[in-house]
C-alpha cells in the first residue's frame, strides 16, 4: 500500500481551474449537527493552519445554509460520538479568487471519508466508535468503496489497532500528521465528512451516568455483517461448528487481573466437560483471538473493554462478565447491550465480586491507574469503605476508577452458581434460525356492518382479510387486535382475536360513530401496523 495520492492521474491545470471556477460544493444530510453527514466537491485543507477551507465562487453550493449557526455549535461531529465538543468540524471560508496567493494545492483524488477516531487505542472504542461506524458510513454512500481513503483528523498517531481500520479499504488511511508532508493546501476531488451513529449502543456518560443510547437502531443482523467483512479480510474462516466444544477466558494482564485464573479454568472445564482456554490482547495475534472466539460456547472475561470482541461469537453464545468489587454490573452496560441486542443470539450474564476479601486494589498507583493518594485522607476513607461506586460521570471519577482496576479472586461456587442459572445444559453454538422476525403487513379489506336492535341494543360485525405478506410465510400463531373507540371518546376497548371476523356486541350502543382499529400479530410479540381506521355507525 503506497502513501502516494499519485494512484490516479488527475489533469492539475483542469482540477486547479475547476477549483477556481467552481468552488466548493457541499450537500449535507441531518437536520441537526449531530446526525448530519457532508458530502463535498473541491473542499480543501490548509495544513499550515489546519483548518478545513470552502471556496466561494459563482458555482459553489452550502446546504445547508446555515449563516452563523454553522458555530453554534458546530456544523457536524467528526466522530461518532454525539455532540462531543472535541470533536466538531468546520471550515473557514474565502473567495476562490484568492487561491492565486495560495500555495498550489495538492489535489486527492481518491473518494475520501474524513472523520475522527474517538480513542483508538481502546479496543471497545474502536469497535463502537470507529469501525463500524465508518463501514456503515461506507454502505450508506456508494462511492466510499474499498478504492475510498480515510482521513483520521483527530491527530493520533496510528496506535496499538491500526492494523484493523486498514482492512476497510483498500488505500492507506492517512493521519493528521502525515497531511502536512503531501502539501500546504490539499484539496480534496470528492470527500465525505463525518460519521454515521446508526450502530452505535451505548452513550460513555459526558452528559449523564454511561448506559446504553436512549433509541438503538442497530440489530445483531448488521453487527454479524460486520464482523463476516472483518472475518474475510482477516482470512479467518467460519468453520462450521466442526470441532469440539470449548470456552475461552479472555484474561488482562497487566490490571484487573483475575488472581485466580488456574483455578477458574479448571472449574468451567470440569463443570461444563470442557476444553478451556485463555487468550488475552498481549500474548495472541488478533486474528487467533478472532478465529477461537467464532467458534466458542462461552466467553468468559473481567468487564473492560476487552470484551467487545464477543461480537465475534457465534449466535447461541453465552458471555459472562465478571466485575470487580463495589462495581454494580447494571450501572456498567456497553457489553450486555452488545450482546443483548435483538437478533445478536447471545446469552449474558453478569457476575459481581461481592466479598471484600477477594478484592485487592491499588489506592497508591498513579490516578488514571486507579490511585486516590491525592485526594484528601478523609475522601480517600470514605471511598474505601463504600460498597458500591455511585453513578458518575465519565471519565476522572476516582472512586469509579479504583474500584474498576481492582484485581479480583473470583469466587467459583458463586460464579458457577450464577452461569448455572441461565446455562442449564451445555452451553453452545446454535444453528441460524432465519429469517429471525419478520413482521406483518396491514390486514385488508377491512369492512364493518352494523345493526341495531331496538332502543338501546346494537351489534357490530367487523371482517378483514389476511395481510399480504402471510401468504408466503410460515407463521407459528395468526392474531388479530382489534380496538374499538366511540368517535371523540379517547379510550377504547381491546380484543385479541383468532379469526378475520367478529360480531362485536358488548357496548355497542345504536346510532353512534365507532372508529375500528386492526392490525395483526404474529407469534405474540411481532405487532404489524394498523390499517386505515374503519368508520362504523349504528
Ligand atoms: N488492556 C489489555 N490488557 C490489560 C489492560 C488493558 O489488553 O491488562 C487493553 C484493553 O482491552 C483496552 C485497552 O487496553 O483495549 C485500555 O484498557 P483500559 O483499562 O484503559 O480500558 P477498559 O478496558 O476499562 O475499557
């Protein structure tokens, strides 16, 4: 791979003049900094100043427009992470007039998507906060195709996982740093800014305690896409469940150590008769971890980031994820959201190191280790004798910080104890069932006729047809709720229904407007949408 922008030969004097003539031009998607997405012809960058820079001439185009809202507070996020304020891009502008007192721009012909990495050399960051973004980011514009170039402009160096945002295309992906040995003024032919936040799950807590995001939009469908794109550039294989069985421990070592770990393998083998391994970031390649975790019935680990590589179990899985003393698993979630996704197929559990002596912790150690020596006695007191961290926010809380790199002695009867209840056989893959959920379209031809007996007696009989889509499916149980409101009441009376007809009589009353209400259901829980409302009169 060459770090030369040379790859396609560009006709300098045409791409200069269009530049001059045209301008910049840039149509955006998202209403609100924080979902929109840029694309640009002819946007520039000033590595001398570095700032991005938007030529004006009689041909450029801004949508949007946004006069001095651009600032406020910014025109979109670099990064996935929403509305993070080290993370916003802009552009300064000038006429194009003044690119003849301008060093002679370089221009990039590559397709570029210019974003920022959050913090790569967190294994969980990159995942949730890079790389699947910038794939998805990918799929949603057909130009950004493996012949794309990224641009990190978050000014990393490449860091310890660079190796993984180079599979996702086929040119090197160029840092911040290394702009400024291609030029002054680099202009980039076609670029894309920004990033999509469609897969993201979970929020890190800048603005309120971490947890998973308020609306996921993510399922495990597009999460195992993913991870079958990296799996095939890693040239690890999906074996199909050939082998035997067996689970793996995913150790840290060098903090929040397991102190057991001999003795915890030993148990899972003997408990579940199986094979048990360890594997860990320091002593194994990243493909081997990758290939003995697609193929494993259990993964067992201390919470930490780490464990995002559980998105490369097969469905069917279990996670454990063991937390260390005073920590509350259910404050801590990015992994159980991970794995609980609708469609991820895996099983979570959550086990907690209750006891105080099988935690051991380092109160002197330097504070974004963990240390609390710089706080005063009396704080440091009481955070050692707290049993559980309270919520906080990220990411200096020194109490959360201490307790998170504890090393732990895991208590095995009450860890088998805990996989037990949810593991009740053996653990272990499981065949695709597919499709996973599918749901019902609108019932049709739905039609009501009334009638009235007497005074104050009245029936309504309501009938519709099946919906389209049934036809072709194989559904395990067909139900149908039907609502019944009076006109300008706003409450109603609910049926669950097993047939495409009903005599409704019970509160019917005679010369009065009913709106009805229908929609199928299939196997309990997949509810379709609503059809037109009927409108009945007795
Ligand atoms: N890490 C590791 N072994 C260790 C400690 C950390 O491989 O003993 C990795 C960890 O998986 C993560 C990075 O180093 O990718 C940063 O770890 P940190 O403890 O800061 O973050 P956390 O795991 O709590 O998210």
């Amino acid at each position: 791979q060459s770090q030369e922008l040379s790859q396609v030969q560009i006709d300098y004097h045409a791409a200069l003049q269009a530049l001059v003539e045209d301008g910049t031009r840039m149509v955006c998607t998202g209403r609100m900094h924080t979902d929109r997405i840029c694309r640009f012809e002819s946007l520039c960058y000033s590595t001398e100043a570095e700032e991005f820079v938007y030529f004006h001439s009689n041909s450029s185009v801004m949508l949007p427009n946004l006069g001095s809202r651009r600032f406020q507070p910014a025109l979109l996020d670099l990064s996935s992470v929403e509305d993070h304020n080290t993370q916003y891009f802009n552009f300064v502008e000038l006429p194009a007039a003044v690119l003849k007192f301008m060093p002679k721009p370089v221009f990039v012909p590559d397709v570029a998507l210019i974003a920022n990495r959050f913090n790569p050399d967190n294994l969980m960051h990159v995942f949730h906060d890079d790389l699947l973004p910038i794939y998805y980011t990918m799929q949603q514009f057909s130009d950004l195709d493996l012949e794309a170039r990224l641009f990190f402009m978050e000014g990393w160096s490449e860091g310890v996982h660079f190796d993984l945002y180079k599979l996702l295309s086929n040119k090197q992906p160029l840092l911040r740093e290394q702009l400024k040995t291609l030029g002054r003024l680099l202009c980039f032919t076609k670029s894309y800014v920004g990033l999509s936040k469609i897969t993201t799950w979970y929020q890190y807590g800048f603005v309120q305690p971490q947890g998973p995001k308020a609306n996921i939009l993510v399922s495990g469908n597009e999460i195992r896409q993913f991870t079958k794109f990296m799996m095939q550039k890693l040239n690890v294989s999906l074996e199909e469940s050939s082998g035997e069985e067996y689970i793996v421990v995913f150790s840290r070592t060098i903090n929040r150590l397991i102190l057991n770990e001999a003795e915890l393998i030993l148990a899972l083998a003997q408990e579940f008769q199986m094979k048990t391994i360890t594997v860990s970031l320091e002593e194994h390649s990243f493909s081997d971890i990758v290939r003995l975790i697609s193929n494993a019935s259990m993964l067992v680990s201390m919470h930490g980031a780490q464990l995002v590589m559980s998105l490369f179990l097969p469905r069917g899985a279990t996670v454990v994820e063991l937390f260390p003393y005073a920590i509350n698993p259910e404050h801590y979630t990015p992994y159980k959201t991970l794995a609980t996704l609708p469609g991820m197929d895996l099983q979570y559990i959550a086990w907690q190191n209750t006891n105080r002596e099988d935690t051991v912790t380092y109160p002197d150690r330097p504070w974004d280790q963990g240390g609390i020596a710089h706080l005063d006695k009396a704080e440091q007191e009481r955070i050692i004798k707290s049993t559980e961290v309270p919520r906080h926010l990220c990411c200096r809380n020194p109490e959360w910080l201490v307790r998170a790199y504890q090393d732990t002695k895991v208590n095995i009867p009450s860890l088998i104890h805990v996989i037990r209840q949810t593991v009740k056989s053996k653990p272990g893959p499981k065949k695709q069932k597919w499709p996973g959920s599918l749901y019902p379209g609108k019932v049709r031809d739905a039609k009501c006729q009334a009638s009235v007996q007497g005074t104050s007696e009245a029936k309504l009989a309501v009938s519709w047809q099946i919906p389209w889509n049934l036809k072709y499916l194989k559904v395990r149980e067909v139900k149908y709720e039907v609502w019944i409101q009076e006109q300008g009441e706003n409450t109603y009376m609910p049926y669950i229904l097993s047939h495409q007809n009903h005599t409704f009589s019970e509160n019917i009353k005679p010369f009065t407007i009913y709106l009805v209400w229908i929609r199928c259901i299939f196997n309990k829980n997949l509810l379709g949408p609503f059809a037109d409302v009927l409108l009945c009169s007795t």
